[in-house]
C-alpha cells in the first residue's frame, strides 16, 4: 500500500469517535446514577450494563511504557508525514464537533474528552481520543452528588471567617462542572540506602558556669524499604493542580471500577497531559521525602536522640502504573478581578480551593485583638497593685518564707525571709 493511502487510512481512523448514550426504551440519556450507584436512564430508570468487576483494572510495568504508547498512537506510520492530524499531542488545540442529537456546534477544550450539549443536554463522549495513546484502566466513579457537594462546600466555607461574603455565596450562584481527570498511579517496592548522623545529647559542666547540654554526633548507616500501592499524580492540565492536589486522596485501589467511555456520560473528562514516566519522576520526590523521614526514624530506634540523613539513594525496581479516571466537581468565581477555582472530591467530598481574604474582616479582627490585649495588660496590672496591698508586713510579725539552694561551689544551705 501507498503512502497516501497509509495516510488516508490514518486519517479516517482518527476521525472523532463521538458516542451518544440514549435509552432504548424512552430515548433519555443513559449515564451514572450516583445516589443509586448504576448506569441507568436519567428519565425512566431503564438500567444499563457496566463491569463494576475491580479486580479487571490492570497494572502494566512502567519500564514497559515507552513501546506501549508506541504501539497503540502508531507513531511510526504517523512519523512519515507532517499533514496527520497531531493526536500524539492532545492538549495542543481546541476542537469543534457537531452534536449527534440535534447538531449544534460544540466546542471542546484542549485535552477535553467529554461534554455536554449546552443546546440538548445530550453526552457526548469522544471515546477514540479518550483512548488514544495509553487508554485509561480504571475509574473512580461519582459518589458525591450536586446537592451534597454544595453542601460540603458552605460546610467548608463557614470555617473560613476572613473569607469575604461574596464567597460565601457563591456555592448558590456558581455551576458546578463534573468532570473525570486522570491521574497515574504507581506501585512500589522501593529499598533506599541512607548514611548520616545520630546524636546523643550529654550533660556537661556545673560549678560557676552551671550545667549544660550539647550533642554528640556519631556516624550511622542502614536501610530502609517501603511497600507503597497506588501512589497518585494528576496528570490532567495543571491550571488547577493546586485545588486538586488539596482534594486528595481517591479510593482508587477498591473502589475503581474498569474504565468504559460510557461512564463519561453526562460529564466532562480530560486526557493525559503528560506520560506515565514523566509522572513518576513527579512522584519520586514525595516518595523519598517518606523515605528520608523512615530513615530518621531508623536512626532514632538505634537509640539516638536525633537523626540527621546526609545522603539516600532508593531503588525502585520495576514499579507498575495505571491510569485512572478520578472525580471531580469544580467551579470558579469572580472576585476583584481575579478568578478562583475550588474543587469537591467527587468520592470523598475534600474541598479545596483558592479564596480571597475580607480586608474588612482582617481590620475587625486585627481591632479587636489590639482591645483584647490592652484589657489584658489594664487587668494584669490591676491585679499586682491588690497583690501588693495584701502582703504581709514581715518586720512586724508576717510569716516565714524559705528556701533551699544551692551555691557556686557545691554548698548547701537554707534562706529564711522573715
């Protein structure tokens, strides 16, 4: 076969695959019910098939990564010409599709997967570009509905005194947006090697110059080992990572269910912006800081008051990885003219998220505490002036007072007040 016929093929297999979920008995929109925890009719309650089997979403050896990615985007058919459409990099362009409902002109963000129809409110699901590269293994579906991930936000924001009250409002009058992001996630078996310091703390000198304390550091060296399951990074766009990265963790070791297109029904979702290894260099940070801090603690169990590491080199052998399609409700608002974004763990309702602060409420409480402080000091002064009006006069028949002390050269003694 040809170039252009190989090129001609690829482009009719990178077509969007839009999929459309419409119930067979009423035509309404099939997607996940989260109170009833299935894929059913949104209108009538016609009940759908999902494999919620967990023990299906599999793990694959990151050492293997490089040629898997290879294999699936075809990257060298794709490498012969430069007119292919660029699905090797999906965050790199905005796209626009027609809906398959009722035909109305949907724009879909960057790395965006899935969306809504604004006009009909129809799913639509670009399943091949969800799939393209390294498909997702697993999703964690919703569990949090719209109510009460409103309500675990006012909850949240309450607590927030200083917070202005626009914000407070804006649970009420901001949309929520669910949508699935991916993240990596990694097992470990990990063993690191560590050299640094123990110190013991000595007692020292007494006489004129009275006692004192220092440390004596002495030379340690061990090993440590770590078994770690599904350490997560977001590898979805990082215009939200700091709102997200406070909503963690997910329950993606139990309750991740095989990943089906038809779970993205109803919502938005976003592709992988960046490839598993680069994710695990990401991780690999956190993961020795927890091994840095076990090393601490090995040297402290040797018996040493404290522990400082000098140097730790880990090896991690051969860690599995899996991409997983985690929940998530977001929205933003408006304040000042600037944007924040908060984010409301879909599976267990953490919210997090940037907020401004009240100058208003920070002057108020700044004012009270300066009057706290001040009717303080006025009371404490009060007290020591009737303390000293009520001590008794010693040179006419007060009582005794003594003490036992010390001296500079070792002498022992007792002092009378009388």
């Amino acid at each position: 076969m040809s170039n252009t016929s190989n090129m001609s093929a690829q482009r009719a297999d990178r077509e969007p695959e839009i999929l459309n979920y419409k119930c067979e008995n009423c035509g309404g929109i099939m997607k996940w019910n989260i109170r009833k925890r299935q894929f059913m009719c949104s209108s009538c309650g016609t009940p759908g098939e999902l494999d919620t089997d967990n023990s299906k979403v599999l793990e694959h050896p990151l050492s293997e990564y490089q040629k898997r990615e290879d294999e699936l985007t075809g990257a060298s058919v794709a490498s012969t010409s430069d007119n292919l459409d660029d699905m090797n990099a999906p965050t790199n362009a905005r796209r626009v599709i027609y809906c398959r409902t009722c035909g109305s002109v949907i724009e879909f963000e960057s790395n965006q997967t899935a969306a809504v129809c604004p006009m009909c409110g129809s799913s639509q699901v670009d399943a091949k570009r969800q799939a393209f590269g390294i498909p997702p293994d697993g999703v964690v579906p919703f569990a949090i509905d719209e109510d009460d991930a409103k309500a675990r936000f006012k909850q949240w924001i309450g607590h927030r005194w200083f917070a202005p009250n626009k914000l407070k409002l804006a649970y009420q009058s901001g949309k929520l947006t669910p949508i699935y992001i991916p993240i990596w996630t990694y097992d470990l078996d990990v063993t690191a090697t560590y050299s640094g310091m123990g110190g013991r703390i000595v007692t020292v000198g007494g006489g004129k110059n009275g006692v004192r304390t220092r440390t004596e550091w002495f030379p340690v060296s061990g090993t440590v080992s770590e078994r770690l399951d599904d350490v997560p990074v977001f590898a979805g766009s990082d215009s939200n990572l700091k709102a997200l990265s406070g909503v963690m963790p997910f329950n993606t070791q139990s309750g991740s269910y095989p990943y089906s297109p038809a779970f993205l029904s109803g919502v938005s979702s976003e592709h992988y912006a960046f490839s598993a290894v680069e994710g695990f260099s990401r991780v690999k940070s956190s993961v020795e800081a927890e091994l840095r801090a076990r090393a601490q603690n090995s040297i402290i169990a040797q018996g040493f008051s404290t522990a400082n590491v000098t140097r730790i080199s880990a090896d991690y052998g051969n860690p599995g990885y899996k991409q997983i399609l985690v929940p998530v409700w977001t929205s933003n608002f408006t304040y000042n003219k600037k944007n924040y974004t908060y984010a409301i763990n879909g599976d267990t309702g953490n919210v997090s998220g940037e907020r401004p602060y009240s100058p208003v409420k920070i002057a108020i409480a700044a004012l009270i505490a300066a009057l706290l402080v001040a009717l303080f000091f006025a009371w404490d002064m009060s007290t020591l002036k009737n303390d000293s009006a009520d001590q008794p006069d010693y040179n006419n028949g007060g009582y005794y007072d003594s003490y036992d002390y010390y001296d500079d050269y070792g002498g022992y003694g007792t002092v009378i007040n009388n």
